[in-house]
C-alpha cells in the first residue's frame, strides 16, 4: 500500500503523458482516461477495476490511495448443469456505479431501550458520597459495541444490471466441483429456497483485502473499467 | 435326549442363509447406488450452480477520429487530471487498517495509527432519529485548527450513554476528550487526540479521527490550514 501510496500518481497519468507524445492513443485508452477525468473532478473516492493488469484500485482526483491484487476475475451466473454458457461481451472502458451495497445494509443498529434524564455534574455530585462517585462522565466512553469483522464474500448492486462479487473463492470449475454444487442448488430449490442471484462480475482477492473493501461498496461508489488493450 | 436331538437336527443350516444375506446385501446396495444417482440426477437437473461464463473483453467507447485530435483529447484529459491532484502537505487515512499518512511534495513524511468510526448506527428510542458512525470518505480539506479544542457535546453523545441531553447549552461543553489540538475538516469531524491510547488502531469513534499525541502533534504543526485529506 505505502508503495503505491509513494507513487502517488495514478497509472493513467502516466500513461497519459506517454500519449501525449508522438505515439497516436487508442480511441478507447482515451475514453478511459476522460472517464477519469470526470470523477477526479469530484471529491469521491472512486474505484478503478482494472482486467488486464487484475488489480482493483481506491483512487481520488486521481491519485492512488490504494490498491489490491485480484487473484481471479470471472463472469459468474447461475446456469443449468448440462447447458451451454453463452459467451458475454464486455465492453471497456465502461463506468459503473454500485446501487447498493454491504457498506450500505450490513449495518449493527443500536438503540438505548429507554433514557434517563440527564443529571448536571454539580447535582450529581451533591447526591453522591466520594466512594460512590463515578468517573468524570463528559470524559468519552470506549465504544460499548465491538465492531464486527467484515465478511469475505459478498455482493454489490450495480447499475449495469450486473452484481459485483467480492469473494476469496470462486465457484468450482471442476466437473465434480460443479455437480456437487448443482445438487446442493436442486436441493434448496427442491425445498422452495433456491436463491436467485443476478450475474455477477466475480472478483476473487485474499480475505484481508476483501474486508477491507466492505466499507466502500456503497450506493453512488462509481467502478471505473479501464479499456483493457492487449 | 431325544428332545435336544430334535432341535439340532432343525437348526438351519449355517451356509445357506449366509449366501442369500449376501445376495440381500448386493441387491440393497445397487438399489440404493440406483435411487442416489437417480435423485442426484433430478438434483443436479433442478439445481443452477454459478458457472464462470467465458467474458469478452472488447474495447470500445471511444470514437476513433482524426490521430491528431485524439491526441489533443488525451492531452487534455491527462491536464484536467493534472489539475486535480493534490500539491503541498496532504493526508491519508484509511479507515479499516486505521493508519493515518501525512505526504509532502509526494514523498511520506509520516505515518501514524489513528482510530475512526465504528459504522454502527444509534437510534434514538423517542423519535426513531438515526446517526451513523461513520468516518466520510472522499476529499476533504483542513478548514481551520484548534489549540486545546472544546467539544460540544452533540444529542448522540448523551443518548447513547442512555441519558437525554441537557437542557442548558452549557452542559454539553467538555474541554477534556479532545486533547491538546484539533484540525476541523467540516460537518463536525475532527482530528484530535483521545483519552483512550490503548484503543488507537480500532474502529471505537463517531466518525472523528483520533491520534495519539505526538502524532497529533506533528499533524497539527505540519498541515496548514486547506491541506486535503483523503479518506478511504
């Protein structure tokens, strides 16, 4: 992180400044980098899911503030076992914007049951004796409620109609791997609780790098997918 | 005698009964080997796994024009993108691994371990009002800094102790939680020093930054007024 923190200039800047030179930039090389330009007027944080180099970036006026390595990006969609999987077109740069997400919902709500008047310190004070008096009480409290550690999978509502999936793991592709998991899928479907799950862009990372990507899949997080030019 | 000699001569015979079990036996097995591929079969037909689907990736979105004003664009993005990137002394907090990065002309100056919101959402049990607790994300930028900052103690801050805020204005004032400075960064969010070291480097705040002192020390002396930070 602090490496690319140091770098502190976006690869697109980079790039651009090759572009700039005599070489003649590809049409959608430009498109990704006006794109760019676009969020990095605002003062969100933005995303940059980027396939060919297989990395997913945190960036703001275009800097990199952060960056995780994907270990696996696939288009994943619930199909029949003994089916064809139709090939799905993705055209890049594409700007995506999630609709919602867990840093949205998967949320812990607390709520005092009931409240106490509040006393001034003078006058608790007065109803109090030295042994009973309980520390200075403006001073702030540890939070009572430990915070929950974010999961390793989950999903993210976008605008594409797609799901993004962050997962430590993806879906067997292994024969017994797929049948397996058609069976335990017909078994829940069987019972009526089969879930139903959009198409979903599949990015696997290590489970640390997944948590800690919760937080921003959030409602208005725009992804940015750069065109990916072999 | 002539009893026990009548039972031994009805017992069964010990071979035949053995083989016809085998036989059972056997039989149940493919039976039950039938039925299990026959039910994973109907299961395996019903079920719809997730299956990686092949992905094209094409390149589109751009319209290819002239080489020269294509060039002109991607000139243009790049300076457009150029203008907005920070210059000076700015800061990074990330709000999971909780660190805090003070950066100067590009190059890291300092790094320091802070604590920010938790993300829990408090309700107020009388109105159903909701705060979350949230550290914002995205840019922001040092509006101004305090020597010995003084917290006005928002409605959240007695309700979540239980208690319902106080009439008098001047209750709600403490000149003890905040430490020695405070960098205001606008909407009520703060970064300031805490009274509880040993919880730097866990999501425990309302949202505000809290670092210990010598960091914030250095914070407060090295970041002017309308320096950036960058939460994420």
């Amino acid at each position: 992180m602090l490496r690319s923190v140091l770098a502190c200039t976006s690869i697109s800047l980079v790039a651009a400044a090759a572009w700039c030179g005599e070489e003649i930039p590809h049409p959608a090389r430009v498109a990704t980098l006006e794109l760019e330009a676009s969020l990095a007027k605002k003062p969100g944080v933005y995303l940059v899911l980027d396939t060919e180099r297989r990395s997913l970036e945190i960036r703001a006026r275009g800097i990199v503030l952060d960056s995780v390595a994907l270990t696996g990006i696939e288009l994943v969609a619930q199909q029949p076992l003994f089916g064809g999987a139709a090939p799905t077109t993705l055209p890049l740069p594409a700007l995506w914007t999630v609709e919602s997400g867990p840093g949205d919902t998967d949320r812990e709500v607390i709520a005092p049951e009931l409240l106490r008047p509040y006393v001034s310190e003078d006058e608790e004070e007065e109803e109090t004796t030295e042994d009973e008096a309980e520390p200075r009480r403006s001073a702030p409290t540890p939070s009572p409620t430990p915070v929950r550690e974010p999961p390793t999978s989950y999903r993210a509502r976008l605008d594409s109609g797609w799901d993004l999936w962050i997962t430590e793991q993806l879906p067997a592709t292994s024969f017994w791997g797929q049948l397996k998991a058609a069976v335990a899928d017909g078994w829940l479907r069987l019972r009526g609780r089969g879930p139903h799950l959009s198409p979903a862009l599949a990015v696997a990372m290590k489970g640390e790098d997944a948590r800690r990507l919760h937080h921003l899949l959030r409602a208005g997080m725009p992804i940015l997918l750069p065109a990916a030019l072999q | 005698m002539t009893t026990d000699l009548r039972l031994f001569a009805e017992e069964p015979s010990p071979q035949r009964p053995q083989g016809r079990t085998t036989w059972v036996i056997v039989a149940a097995l493919v039976g039950a080997a039938v039925v299990a591929s026959g039910v994973t079969a109907v299961l395996a037909k019903l079920g719809r796994p997730l299956t990686a689907m092949p992905l094209l990736v094409v390149s589109g979105g751009g319209e290819s024009g002239e080489p020269g004003r294509l060039s002109k664009r991607a000139a243009q993005a790049a300076a457009a993108l150029d203008r907005q990137r920070p210059r000076g002394v700015w800061l990074t907090i990330d709000t999971h691994r909780n660190r805090l990065l003070v950066f100067k002309n590009g190059e890291l100056v300092r790094s320091a371990i802070c604590s920010t919101g938790t993300g829990i959402v408090l309700r107020d049990p009388r109105n159903g009002r909701e705060w979350v607790f949230d550290t914002p994300l995205g840019e922001r930028a040092i509006q101004h800094k305090v020597r010995n900052p003084v917290w006005a103690k928002p409605d959240w801050a007695f309700i979540e102790e239980g208690l319902e805020p106080p009439t008098d204005p001047n209750e709600r004032f403490d000149s003890n939680s905040l430490g020695d400075y405070g960098l205001y960064m606008g909407d009520g969010y703060i970064i300031h020093g805490t009274l509880f070291k040993t919880l730097l480097g866990r999501r425990v705040t309302h949202g505000c930054i809290r670092l210990g002192d010598e960091d914030l020390e250095f914070v407060y002396r090295n970041a002017p007024i309308g320096s950036r930070v960058y939460l994420y």
